[in-house]
C-alpha cells in the first residue's frame, strides 16, 4: 500500500519501505520551513556561495524544474531542522549507510 505525506506549501509526495526504513520517493520541493517561514531563492551564484542563512534554488534556476528533481537546498537551510515536513527529518548519514546495506 503506497503512503503519501503532504507539505507546508502542499506538495504532495509518495514514499516508500525499504526494509525498516519509510523514505519519501521523490526529491523534496518545499519553498517554506514547516513553521511557514518563507526560504530565501533568486541568490545569484556568488551570493549563494557566500552565504551564511538558509536559502534554495531551483535546477538550473527554472522554478518548472521543481516538480522533475526538487528543489537544491544549502546546508542552513538543512542545519535549521525545519526543511522536511512535519513528523519527517532529513536523513543521517547512519540511515542512509542502512540504506546501502
């Protein structure tokens, strides 16, 4: 039985068990934490590199790409714990090392 699980902004995404593990199936496309802050974007390539706040970009700076890869999040955005939905995190490196195994 296929699970879905909604975002902030109402993305919809599957998700999938793989062993003990339930992961999302698709890339992650929210434009809001899941307090409902709005996350930064339109930061050009030296902006982006130089920056110390949480922020994201769509693929090849075209927001349509959105719904084919997900959207590309800088690590403050990922450091805040607030960039997967609600009752979700991003994976440690120990759930993705079990994930390979």
């Amino acid at each position: 039985m296929k699970k879905t699980l909604t975002d902030i902004d109402g993305n919809v995404y599957n998700t999938v068990q793989i062993g003990d593990q339930v992961w999302m199936a698709e890339n992650l496309k929210v434009r809001h934490y899941n307090d409902g802050t709005e996350i930064p974007t339109g930061h050009s390539d030296e902006e982006w590199i130089a920056l110390e706040t949480g922020a994201y970009a769509d693929y090849d700076d075209n927001k349509s790409n959105a719904d084919t890869y997900g959207c590309l999040y800088n690590w403050y955005a990922l450091e805040t714990g607030k960039l997967a939905p609600k009752g979700w995190h991003v994976p440690t490196d120990e759930e993705w090392k079990e994930l390979e195994m």
